[in-house]
C-alpha cells in the first residue's frame, strides 16, 4: 500500500523527467510553518485536476507540481488532519469531503486561497491571493517571470492571533496545528449569511456591494488579497511565469520569503 509520505517521494522524483519536456508553468508549494500542512488542489471546469490533489507536507518541504498551459483552479492548506492509510479522515480547516486527494472538492471556508489562471501561449496568467472565503494560514505566492519580474501577493499576516474579530474566530482543538487557539477567521459572509456580505441579491455587483467592517479588516492586514467579491483592483495581477513560488507561513522565523512581497 502507497502511504501518503511514500507517495510524496515518487512525486518528487518523477516531477523532473515531466517538466523537462513541457513549457507549463510549476507550482513550487512550500511549508514554511512549524507544523505539518496538507495542501489542497481544485482545477476550474474544463481544465484537468493537477497531478495530485492532496498530499501531506511536514515543515520545511517543498513540492514542484507541473500544470498544462491554460490551467485554472485553486491552491491551498489544510490544517490539523487525521488521515487513515486509505487516505480518509477529516481536517480543522480546509477540509475537501474528509479525504486526503481532493478529487475534485473544494476547501471548506475558512480558508485561505491561492487562485490562477494560465495563459495559453504567449497570453497572460492572472492570479490572486484571496481571503474573501475566510483565512486559515498565511501564504505568498511569486512568479518566476519569463520577461522579467513579477509582482508577488499574497497576505504575511497573522490574522488568527492579531485582528480577527471574536465573532468571526474558529477555535481548535489539540490536533497538530491547532494547539486549542484561533485556528481560522470566518468571512462575514460564512458567518452572518447576509446579502450584503456575500455579494449576493441586490447586493450582487460592485455598485451596491461595497466594502464592510469586516472586509476592511482583512484589507488593513492584507493589502494585496481578495477581501471581498469585487475587489479587483488592487487584488488581481497578470504575469508570464515559469514557477509559481506558493509559500505558506512565509515571515515565521524571520524567513526570507517576506523579502519579495512589498506592503
């Protein structure tokens, strides 16, 4: 039977031969926390899923995972998981329908997002850093530019223990990486299910949604993240890139991942 951390090591060695021979864009996703993390896949509809889903990866990692030109989806990191060896089990955050391969479920809020969209041939990728779905950890994430340098985003903030709103807080237990604290920030959206929220009903579009308390609070810690529906502006970025740098915990320890990602 192919444990997860056995899996993880085949990943790693078949990876190279795969990208020699293709012109895709990589993930690098890194574990830059003190504990373990599982990240997390989901590919947008009419792109294929990544080729792995969901994989445990112990502090200190990293991974390279190849995609296909024009890709979209999301990337993220689930915290305090028990799996068994069939790979079932469940998460304090980011849980994808209680399995260790994601196969096509999404993160449940709350939970920090990186989200991309390659270009094909010479076209541009976009992609962002979103909380808008809630914050379980912090991440950044840094194209390797093909023409040259690309702006990184992403959110270095720890929102769990410094400006998270009672009301919004996800207290954990025990398991590894919940140490009993703060282990996620709701959305207001998750937790007051409220239109004007949620962007949703007349509040469904950019005039009428505007920014609320709660989103300006992630926004403050944040600056360069998604924090709610249409904040396009100052959230979304365009690059042409080789690699895509995914760092989660990227300031622990004074690290020098922070370096690339300006206020």
């Amino acid at each position: 039977m192919v444990t997860s951390r056995m899996f993880l090591g085949l990943f790693i060695v078949v990876i190279p031969f795969f990208f020699s021979c293709s012109y895709s864009s990589t993930f690098t996703i890194t574990n830059n926390c003190p504990h373990t993390i599982w990240p997390g896949t989901l590919a947008g509809a009419g792109t294929p899923q990544l080729p792995t889903t969901g994989f445990q990866l112990d502090s200190g990692q990293s991974v390279r995972i190849p995609s296909t030109p024009g890709w979209s989806g999301r990337i993220w990191a689930r915290t305090g998981c028990t799996f068994d060896d069939l790979g079932a089990g469940k998460c304090q955050t980011g849980d994808c329908g209680g399995r260790l391969e994601c196969d096509g479920t999404g993160a449940t809020p709350p939970t920090s997002l990186f989200e991309i969209t390659l270009g094909v041939g010479n076209g541009l990728d976009f992609y962002d850093v979103s909380i808008v779905d809630g914050y379980n950890l912090p991440l950044i994430a840094a194209p390797d530019g093909v023409y040259g340098a690309c702006n990184a985003t992403g959110c270095i903030s720890d929102i769990n223990n410094m400006g998270c709103p009672k009301e919004l807080q996800v207290v954990g237990g025990g398991e590894e990486g919940g140490g009993g604290g703060v282990v996620a920030c709701k959305s207001a959206c998750e937790a007051f299910r409220l239109d004007q929220y949620c962007c949703s009903g007349e509040f469904a579009n950019p005039t009428t949604c505007q920014p609320s308390f709660y989103s300006t609070i992630f926004k403050r810690a944040c600056p360069r993240a998604y924090s709610y529906a249409f904040d396009d502006g100052t959230s979304t970025f365009t690059c042409k890139a080789n690699d895509y740098a995914i760092v989660f915990c990227p300031s622990v320890n004074g690290s020098r991942y922070t370096e690339v990602l300006p206020p």
